[in-house]
C-alpha cells in the first residue's frame, strides 16, 4: 500500500503495518549502527522518518535523491514523531548529486537565492509550505463563492484573429450579471507592467466578483472583508503547519500581525480624508500628497500604519483617476465616483473595486468624452436592456498570499513569475 507520508502522523495505527512510500530524501543521518532518513513526498510539511540497519548503502542515499521505500510502520520512541518505518527495501529510484545540487542539506537558504532556481526551488521546506498554502487559499475562494456560476475567459489565439491577453475579466462578469446575480472568476491575468516593485507581476492571479442588485459600497465592502477572512481562516485551520514555517523562518511577528487583522473590523476611510492625513504627513513622502493625484505606494504603507496596521477600504475617488464604467457620485466639484480600494499591512492595494454605472445616459455621455462610444456599444446595451445597480471587485491573488504570510516579494508566491523583462520558465 503507498501512503501519502505527509498523512502518515495522523493515524496513529496501534499495530504494525506494512507500507510502501516514494518521495525525496530531505536528510540524512548515521548513528552507531543506524541510518535515520526523512523522506517528503510534497503532501504535507511533514516527512517520514525512515530507520535503516547496517545492511543499506549509505553513500547512495543522498540529500535530494528520490526513493521508493518499503517496511514496516512501528510506533516511534522518539517524541517527534508518532510513526517511523522500519526499512526491508530502499530503493533509490534516481540519484541526486549532492555536490552540483543548488540546496544544501540543513542550509537554510534565502529567497532571493531560491528564485535563481524556479525548475528546482518547490523541493525545498519554504517553498513546499508557500505553495500548499497557495493551494488551499485557491479552494477556499472556490467555496467561498459557491454555488456561484464561473466564467470562462475566452481563449487566446484564435484562427489567425488578433486576440489579446485580459487585462481583467470584469467587462465579461458584468456580462453575466445582466442575468446571474452573483458570479465570480478566478485565473490568470496580464499587464504590461514596467516595474521590477516587490509586488507586481507581468502575469498574476485576479479573484474577480460582480454582483447585481447590490446599491452600496458598504455592501460590496462587506463582501471583500469576508472573502479576505473566511479564506485566512479556512487556510489556517487547514494547513497550519506551513503557516507556521512561513510566519516563524521569513516573518517573525507576522502571526501577531494576521490575527490583528482577523479579529478587528477593517476600517474605512474617503480618498479626501486620505489626502488630509497624508498632508500632515507630506515630509516622509517623497511624492508630496495633493488631491487628485493617485496614491502612491509610500502613502498606501503611510495610511495603513496610520490605521494601526488593520486594513483600510479607501472609498470615493475623484473621477479622473478612474476608469470610466464606475458610478458617479453626482458630488458637485469634487466629482468623485464609487470606488473603493482596499489597503494592506507590507503590501498596499489589494483589492480594486467600485460600484458600477448602470445609469444608460450617464455612461453615454462618459463614453462620448472618452472617444469610446463605437467600441462600447455592447457595454451600453446592457444598460439598455434591463439594467441593474451592481458593483464588484478585483483581488490580486499573489498580493494576499503576501499579507496573510507576511512575505515581501510577489515573486516567491507564485510557481513561475513572470515580470519586466523576465519569463525564466
Ligand atoms: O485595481 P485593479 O487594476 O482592478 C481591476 O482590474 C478591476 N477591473 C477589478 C474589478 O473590479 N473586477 O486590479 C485589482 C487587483 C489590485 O488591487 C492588485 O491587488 C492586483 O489586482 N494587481 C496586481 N497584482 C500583481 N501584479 C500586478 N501587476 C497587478 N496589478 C493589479
Ligand atoms: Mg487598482
């Protein structure tokens, strides 16, 4: 019987029991007459410890080689572990040369260093936990949003016609929310970002949600604060052993840090009250807070200290800095419209949102400033025919594996990072 060794801790069987496992040898140790191995087969944190007599060869049993091992599960009179194997066979199935092998046995190596090695860095502890992590954050979206409809993002590259890469799935979820009423997607998503920043990506992972019939922010708010906490939790009930890892060995006090933000209410703030506790501020900045201007990312660090490192919604734009499908807030000169963003502890943005135009003559007359009217006749026909109040939202996958682990660059939280310049694999 092959077991998954990361389950292996959690039976407790009484009795002896025979067992086959295949995995990659994360240590190796002798004593006396006595061979201690760990093999990791990538499903849980945890490795098995393998117990081999005199008998087996040591010299081929190397740091990194993958194996087939075969014994006997005994309980094991060591306190950190349940369960050992007692070895009858070990196989190795393809050597490792320990010499060339980047990864060092019991080096604990930097991140930066990891990333030289994208075809390589999933083998090591850190990277192993990030990803089941990655993993579990991604089926807890889904059931999150459940039993809402997914949305197909259309394929690219279609019969020699120029197709393009999204940007954002958000114009086709608000396709389908002229007739589901709630809907959400959850993929991959491009920009042609030209900045090497510690939290952008030529390519990311964006959780997009649109919902119908909903008339304010505050309801929309409620939503992203539940989405951005349910997942947390379900994370952390699910797989707290490779939290821990991410929290104790790359951020200490990280733990501290995601509990403050799980029990505390985010808070909420208008971009004008943003731009006023900024200018207190101004001498910390190196760009010099104005209103109408974006915020930038030395602000968003400010705002969310300021805020005692608890989240903050920034809602009420002014209208020149947004994209043209977000609701007028009919609000005299300042002229705002309904966005909202949200601002994170170590990353800034995280989620992107707004309430959206559903009013037919104001979109048109937006659209006919903009130069757009051709293009967006579709997008005006949704408001011609049965419009509703909707609004929704966008969170950058990535940057929330950033928040709830507390690591500082985007590029260690994704498989394969692709950015400015670079698309090693
Ligand atoms: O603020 P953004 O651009 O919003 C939209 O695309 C909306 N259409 C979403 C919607 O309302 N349906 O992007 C949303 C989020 C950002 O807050 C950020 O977390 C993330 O996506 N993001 C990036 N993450 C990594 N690398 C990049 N280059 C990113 N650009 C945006
Ligand atoms: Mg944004």
């Amino acid at each position: 019987k092959t077991l998954m060794l990361g389950k292996i801790e959690g039976r407790r069987r009484r009795g002896r029991q025979r067992m086959r496992g295949l995995g990659w040898i994360r240590s190796v140790r002798s004593q006396k007459e006595v061979l201690f191995l760990h093999v990791n087969d990538g499903s849980s944190l945890e490795s098995l410890q393998v117990v081999a007599d005199s008998s087996f060869d040591s010299r081929e049993l190397a740091f990194g080689s993958s194996v087939e091992v075969q014994g006997q599960l005994v309980k094991s009179p060591s306190k950190k572990q349940n369960v050992e194997l007692k070895a009858e066979k070990i196989e190795v199935v393809g050597n490792c040369d320990a010499k060339a092998f980047p990864f060092k046995y019991k080096e604990r190596h930097p991140l930066e260093y990891l990333r030289q090695y994208p075809h390589l860095r999933c083998r090591t502890n850190i990277l192993g936990s990030i990803l089941r992590v990655r993993s579990e954050a991604t089926a807890a979206i889904h059931s999150f949003f459940k039993p809402s409809s997914k949305i197909k993002v259309p394929e690219e590259n279609f019969f020699n016609i120029p197709v393009f890469l999204t940007v954002s799935g958000q114009l086709h979820l608000e396709v389908m929310s002229g007739a589901f009423t709630q809907v959400f997607t959850f993929g991959p998503t491009f920009r042609a970002e030209n900045s090497q920043s510690r939290r952008h990506l030529a390519e990311f992972y964006m959780v997009e949600a649109e919902i119908s019939f909903l008339e304010s922010l505050q309801d929309l708010m409620q939503v992203m604060e539940s989405l951005f906490k349910t997942t947390a939790m379900t994370v952390l009930s699910n797989c707290p052993k490779d939290v821990e890892l991410c929290h104790k060995f790359i951020a200490p006090g990280q733990k501290d840090r995601l509990e403050h933000m799980l029990k505390n209410n985010f808070l909420i703030i208008s971009y004008t009250e943003a731009v006023e506790i900024l200018k207190q501020a101004s001498q910390n900045f190196t760009f010099t807070p104005e209103w109408g201007a974006d915020l930038h990312t030395e602000h968003e660090k400010y705002l969310v200290k300021h805020c005692g490192d608890i989240p903050v919604f920034v809602i009420n734009y002014p209208r020149a800095l947004k994209p043209f499908y977000m609701r007028d807030n009919e609000d005299g000169p300042q002229h705002t419209v309904a966005a909202v963003d949200l601002l994170v502890p170590g990353v800034g943005e995280l989620f992107g949102g707004s309430l959206r135009e559903e009013r037919c003559h104001f979109l048109e007359q937006r659209l006919a400033r903009l130069g757009l009217t051709e293009a967006y006749q579709w997008y005006l026909d949704l408001r011609r025919f049965g419009s509703v109040p909707h609004g929704g939202f966008g969170m950058g996958f990535e940057r929330y594996l950033q928040c709830i682990l507390g690591i500082d660059n985007i590029k260690d939280v994704i498989p394969f990072p692709r950015f400015t310049h670079s698309c090693l694999l």
